[in-house]
C-alpha cells in the first residue's frame, strides 16, 4: 500500500481550508453551467426547506400539578424519584427478586388513594411487572428489605 500525503495538514486552519474548497468550487461551477444550475436548484430547494415550520423532535415532559392523572409519569419530577428509587434499591424486584424483565416502581399507597404521598420517595418501591400488575391499587404491603 502506498503512502498518500493527506491534503491537508493539521496546521492548516480551518479558515483556509474552507477558503479553498470555496475557491475549487467557484472554478468548477464556472467550468460546467450545468453543474451549476444543479447546485443552485439544491440551494433553492434547501433554503425552501428551512423556510418551512419544522415539526418538534422533542416535547418537553409536562408541569407537574397534583391529581394530574397519568400524564403524571411524564413529569420531570417523577422521573427523577423513579430513578433514585432505582439507584437505592437496585434493578431486583423486592417482592420475588425477579431481575429480568421489566421493572415498576411501584407506590406502596396508591396514588388514587393517598395522592400526597405520590412523590414521597420512602412511598416507594421497585416491583416485576408480574407484582405490580398483580397487587394493583388493593396491596399496600412493604416489600422493601427493612
């Protein structure tokens, strides 16, 4: 394999470098018109395409209100006690030490009996989806490790 020297050093700036491709560009366009009349059509086409409103990539998580229903595992706020439950008792679920599969964190009073205490990280717990579905909002035993 033969050694090809690159075409640019790592000194050469920036600067220059995007003056010189600009500079091979402008030759190249005066040498063929049809090139050129592509390149501009795709300019036009580009610039067209950022006129027009682009749709949100990303939707910011919801305000967190009280009783706000489920768009309440949206929030920011549940989010962050839903991972530091994670961080404490680990990815194991406490009721049968399930560590496969998906895990809930789980209230140990009901949201839609004890709404106050929905953000109360010591109201939490980390149960298997089989667990959770199974107590739904009838259980409220602890099976965290005391």
């Amino acid at each position: 394999m033969r050694y090809e020297k690159p075409l640019y050093s790592k000194r050469t700036s920036v600067a220059k470098r995007t003056k010189k491709a600009k500079a091979t560009l402008a030759k190249l366009l005066e040498s063929d018109p049809t090139l050129k009349e592509a390149v501009q059509k795709k300019a036009q086409a580009m610039a067209f395409a950022l006129s027009q409103k682009q749709p949100r990539l990303f939707t910011p998580p919801p305000a967190y209100k009280p009783n706000m229903g489920k768009a309440f595992y949206q929030t920011r706020e549940w989010r962050d006690v839903r991972y530091k439950v994670l961080t404490k008792y680990g990815k194991v679920c406490q009721c049968c030490g399930q560590t496969k599969g998906y895990l809930h964190v789980d209230h140990i009073k009901p949201r839609s009996l004890f709404p106050n205490l929905e953000l109360d990280i010591n109201n939490l717990q980390v149960l298997c989806e089989a667990c959770n579905i199974g107590k739904a909002n009838r259980d409220t035993t602890d099976w965290r490790q005391q």
